[in-house]
C-alpha cells in the first residue's frame, strides 16, 4: 500500500551543492543551491533564482565552482542558504568558509569541503537555468574523505 | 593539497533514477538512468539517449515513472541499467522487478522500490532533454524505508 504525498520534489539521496563565486569587488561568496545536477555528458545544470547573488556573478564572470557538503560541515552549508550576500557582507566568515582561488576558472574553492568541481557558463537556456560545463574535479587522497563516497548508508 | 581528476562526472551523493515506461505493446519497460535531476520548481530532467527504449516509450504515451533504488536491490537496479529493453524482451522478469500502474499516469510503479514519482512530459528542450512534471510522490510508511532517507551516512 502507498501513501500519495502530492507532487513534492522528494529525490533522494540528493548532494548538498554549494557553489562559489566571486562578487565584483573580489571578494568570494558562497550558496547552497537545491536544484542542480548533472546534464547531458560533461555538463551540470543550475537552477537558480536571478535574484541570487551567485546568479549574478555567475553571469558577470562566466565561472563558477561547485563543492559538495559533507556532514562535519552541515552549519556552515545551511547557513550560506539561509542568508544572502546581498544583505550579509560578512556571509563566508560568518560561514565559517575560507577560499582559495581554482586554477582552471575565476572562482573561490571551499577550503573546507575536499571535493569540488570547477565549472564554465557554457549558456543560460530556454528555461533561464545555468548550464555549464566542468573543467576539473578535485579531490584531497582518498583517506581524507572515504565516507562521503559511500552511496548507500547501512 | 587536491589532486586534479579531470573533467569527471563526479557529483554524490546521487539517487539511483529507474524510469520505469509502457512498450508500445503494454508490457512494463524500466532503465537505470544515470543523469536527471530536479528541475525548477515541481520538475524533473532526464538525460536520455534517444536511442532508449524508455526515450521512445516516453515520447509516445507522455508519461512515466522514477523510483528511488536502494541497496537492496542493487543487482535489480544494475541490470535494467545494462541490459536493453529493445533486445532483451524479457529484461523486467529477469531484473526481478514486478510492476502495477501509477494511479495518475500511464506508466508503471516496480513494486519492489517504495518511493516514486508519477512524471508527465511537459517538454523535450532545446538540448534534447525531456523535462517533466511530477503529479505524485508515491511512498509506504516511513517505518517501511527509514534508512534510504538518511543523506549523511556515519
């Protein structure tokens, strides 16, 4: 027997995305998009609100990097999706988020979350969404981050 | 210190997708698909090859579904990902998968898997790819599948 919970967007399990960008004074910032994923063959989608912040900069400098959360970092993630650096000058450092610039695109790394894509506006498409495509994956050895791979929780 | 992997599909956690269509003679038909997400509010993308069965399948009755693999049936989930409906005519009972219809689409719901969406198409868009609305979220009692709802496995 299955119980109908209407049309709710419940995928699961779903990868906590947080991209970074730089604002136009070169400072970075940081949100945690909900909708996003992977497109096509070498490609990611984001489906963002053209109020973000992040939308903007996406658009002014054409690259973008996306880190995945993990669980030691679970604050720090809902928090930059929770306030905007249009109201929060402060948000990474309040995040508790330090940067380094990527070495393929004009964007912040999350020093604190090991695994990351860097990511290339390719075009905005018919429905307004972000689609890129990405330039490297990075990650620290794999000791340092062994359980965030694992697919199926026991 | 990162190490450079490349330009790799390399986002996690992901949901295991099995969109499960009618062949055009009314038998069930269900692929592994690797690349879909949510899409804007309330939609679904699917990235799909068109030389799929489930792609033709789609594109003729409009509707389908996706249900969430989980571990246990890992070996279920692989095999419609590898084996084709279009040479294997008997590729549902050997996957071990059963199905009944969707109350609010013309596609069917594997009986093994709990959670599941009722997907129309809505579109196919610019790049190919079929976006869908949901109309159903499909589950048992939480008792039922507790630990597929876990994101941060410990």
């Amino acid at each position: 027997m299955r119980t109908n919970f209407g049309a709710k967007p419940w995928f699961y399990p779903l990868p906590v995305l947080i991209v970074g960008t730089y604002n136009p004074d070169g400072t970075a910032d940081a949100m945690n998009a909900a909708w996003g994923g992977l497109y096509d063959a070498g490609k990611v989608v984001l489906c963002l609100s053209k109020d973000h912040r992040t939308t903007a900069n996406i658009l002014a400098r054409k690259d973008f990097t996306i880190s995945f959360a993990d669980a030691a970092h679970t604050v720090s993630a809902d928090y930059v999706g929770m306030v905007s650096g249009n109201s929060e000058p402060a948000k990474m450092q309040k995040a508790g988020f330090h940067t380094s610039k990527a070495s393929t695109v004009d964007a912040p790394l999350i020093d604190e979350l090991p695994v990351a894509l860097e990511c290339r506006l390719l075009k905005v498409n018919e429905d307004g969404n972000i689609i890129s495509i990405f330039l490297l994956c990075r990650r620290p050895a794999a000791e340092c981050c062994g359980p965030v791979w694992r697919m199926h929780p026991q």
